[in-house]
C-alpha cells in the first residue's frame, strides 16, 4: 500500500511590521496630512477644513473603537451608544465652563461622565443579551434624548451647551483657541485612548468577555458571572465613548441634544459592522469611510445617505465580517493561489464593481435632479433634452450590464482557481 504523503507546514510568527502597520497608519493619518498642508500653505498654518476633517475622523475612530468594546468583544448590540458620548461631553461642557478645567484634561471628566451612565445602564441591561439587550439600550437612548428637549436648563435646547476653548487655563504657552492646538489635543487623545482599548482588548479581562459572548451558558459553569462581565464592559465602552464625544465638543465647541440622538448611535452601529467588528482596527476602518461619506460625499451631493445604505446593503450581503475581514480573507486567498491569479480574477471584479457604482451613482442623480432641480448640485440633470436623455438612459443600463457580466466573470473565475487548489 502507498503511503500517504504528509505535507508539513510551518507556521513562523507574523513579522512585528504587520503588528505595528495599522498603528503607523493611525499616526501618519493624523500627523501627515496636517504637516503637508502647513509646509505647502503660505502663512504656514494648516487648512481648516483638513484639521476639521481630521478631527472628525478621530472622534469617530474613538467612537467606534468603544463601541467595539460591547459588539465585539462582549457581543452585546446596543442602539443607544450615543447616549453615553453626549452625556460625557455635556457634563465636560457643563464642568469646563465653571471650573475652567484645562482642555488636555477635559476627555478624561467626559469620559468619567459616559462611564456614569455606563453604571446605571449596566443596572438596567447587565443580566440581558442578544434582543432583549438592544431593546433596552434603545429604550434608554430614546429616554435621554426625549430628556434633552425636556431638560433644556441642562441640555441647552435648539442651541445646546457652547464652550470657549481659549478661556481655560494655559499650557506651556497654548491656549486652544486655534485649530491646529486643538486638533493635537484630539489626535493626541485619539491615539491615547486607542493604545487604551488595545490593552484592554488583550487583557485577560477580554477572554472573559469572549467566553461570555460566545458561551455564557458554559462560561457560568466556570465560575464567570456573565452578568457581571458584561457590566464591566458596559461601563468601559461608555467611558471611553464619553472620551469620543468629548473630543467632539473641543472640535466643534458645541455639545447639541442632538448628539444623544438615534442618529448618532446608527453611524456608530454602521460604522463598526462596515470596517469589521471580529478585527480591533476594522471598527476604525469603518469609522473613515464613515466620515468619507458624511464629509466628503455629503459635500457634492444630498443623497449621500443612500449610499451609505447602499454600501452598507452591500458589505453585509457580500463581507459580513466587514472590509478588515474582507482584507484578510483576499490576502489568504493570494497566499493560495498566487498575485497573478489574483490580479486576474480582482481586475474584472473591480471593473464590475465601478461599472455598478457608476450606473447607480447616474440612476440616483437624475432622480435627485429631476425632483430638487433648484437645490441639488446636480439640476443640470434636469435640463437635458429627450435625445440625451435617451442616451443618459442606455449608459445606464449598459453600464448595469457590464457591471453584471464582469462580475459573473469573476466569480466564475475564482471558482476554477479554487477547483484547481483542491485536485492539486
């Protein structure tokens, strides 16, 4: 009889570059971008608009981080997350303008302040899991946020609570009044707090929080009180998103009642899932191309939230485990088959997939136009003649064809590529 043949394969450590990558990319992120435009600028001050930008993208990375903390690590769905971020930064804003704390200090009492609610939430939904969780932290959400149009002595109505960074007290010769003091103040944290929910992440603390997500049935048969796991962790994702929408209140200098909104909790919710919550950086994968739409698309156009669901319909349907385990399973498929085969089966795909994007982004702004015609960037659309809209409309359908074609080619494809791996 023959021998089967054994094929041993050795698994050496990843390389420390591959750790550190996403950490580099985090710093150069927030230092790079706001040095070439002080180099290029004549006056030698960054733009406004990128420090803005960046700031945003910062607070969110934060945000969706501590919300990680539950979805991920923990497994708890919560539909009131923002409840804790904007409760932080009203109770920063409250302290800060009659302490006159200094503002490098102000994230930690923000994060003190979510951490607060984090307590009396994890009262309430500490014992409960899966459906019933979600529903009482939206029933909690919609509490606080019906409680910031009732309580307008605190919440600051319409107008909500304002501060002015440069009258705190100075350091080192800063004062915060400009932008570039203020965003190294939310960059600084930023990192801070990411490096923080590293650790936590790692921690022992975390593998309970693990078991109790995957089993807390045989986890309490251990020993582990799921209850009080799933509290512990309650209350660390709502400090440190108290830390987020502190970091937003020194961007803005505004803390509005409509930052405990459901709106806020659904872009952090949409944010996490998007950039992968199985990954500790996807969340803040998700977290840029969040602000990507919200900034950068909201900016041409007034339909950018449909393709924030468009693009969110698609990541679930076709990456549930989001853009990092995307990433991650592409990267194991060329580890298997090679870069050749891989450029040919990722051409075609993204062919297809600019094709759809295109047809679809052309189908929504003639819509758009057609019925905004005097407000919407696109009217243009609007005034088109029969003829080209005809022509307007088999581009369209061309393009969904191709896109359609291309995208069969490519699955089919990968298909043969990974029937050949296995006779092998």
């Amino acid at each position: 009889m023959r021998e089967p043949v054994v094929t041993v394969i050795s698994r050496r450590p990843a390389p420390r570059w591959r750790a550190c990558a996403p950490w580099l990319a985090l710093v150069a992120l927030l230092v790079v971008p706001p040095l070439v435009s002080a180099l290029a600028s004549p006056q030698g001050v960054p733009q406004g608009w990128l420090l803005a930008s960046l700031a945003q993208a910062a607070t969110m990375i934060v945000f969706a981080l501590s919300y990680n903390l539950l979805l991920g690590e923990t497994g708890l769905l919560s539909f009131g997350h923002a409840a804790p971020a904007g409760l932080g930064a009203l109770v920063a804003a409250h302290l800060f303008n009659r302490y006159a704390i200094a503002l490098p200090l102000l994230p930690l009492v923000g994060g003190l302040g979510g951490a607060a609610f984090g307590v009396l939430t994890a009262l309430v939904a500490a014992r409960r899991a899966g459906t019933a969780f979600a529903m009482i932290t939206l029933g909690l959400g919609e509490l606080v946020a019906a409680a910031a149009w009732a309580l307008p002595g605190w919440f600051g109505g319409e107008a909500g609570v304002g501060i002015d960074r440069a009258s705190g007290p100075a350091w080192a010769g800063w004062t915060f009044g400009s932008d570039r003091q203020a965003y190294c103040v939310i960059a600084a944290w930023c990192i801070v707090a990411s490096a923080a929910m590293f650790a936590l992440s790692r921690a022992p603390f975390a593998r309970l929080a693990n078991a109790v997500r995957d089993n807390p049935v045989r986890a309490a048969a251990l020993g582990v009180a799921p209850a009080r796991v799933r509290a512990a962790m309650i209350v660390w994702g709502a400090g440190f998103a108290g830390v987020a929408g502190t970091l937003a209140l020194i961007n803005i200098e505004l803390a509005a009642a409509e930052s405990v909104g459901m709106m806020r909790s659904a872009a952090v919710l949409i944010a996490t899932v998007t950039g992968g919550a199985a990954s500790f950086f996807g969340p803040a994968l998700g977290a840029l191309v969040w602000v990507a739409f919200s900034v950068g698309v909201a900016s041409v156009t007034r339909a950018w939230m449909l393709y924030v669901g468009l693009f969110f319909i698609v990541v679930v349907l076709d990456a549930p485990d989001g853009l990092a385990g995307f990433a991650t399973r592409q990267r194991a498929w060329i580890a298997r088959h090679g870069w050749r085969r891989g450029v040919r089966v990722w051409a075609p795909g993204a062919f297809a997939a600019a094709c759809g994007a295109l047809a679809f982004v052309l189908a929504t702004q003639w819509a758009y136009a057609v019925r905004l015609r005097d407000t919407d960037p696109s009217a243009w659309l609007a005034t088109l003649t029969s003829h080209e809209a005809w022509w307007l409309a088999a581009s369209i359908v061309a393009l969904a064809v191709l896109a359609v074609c291309f995208a069969y080619h490519a699955r089919r494809l990968a298909g043969v590529f990974d029937a050949w791996e296995d006779k092998r």
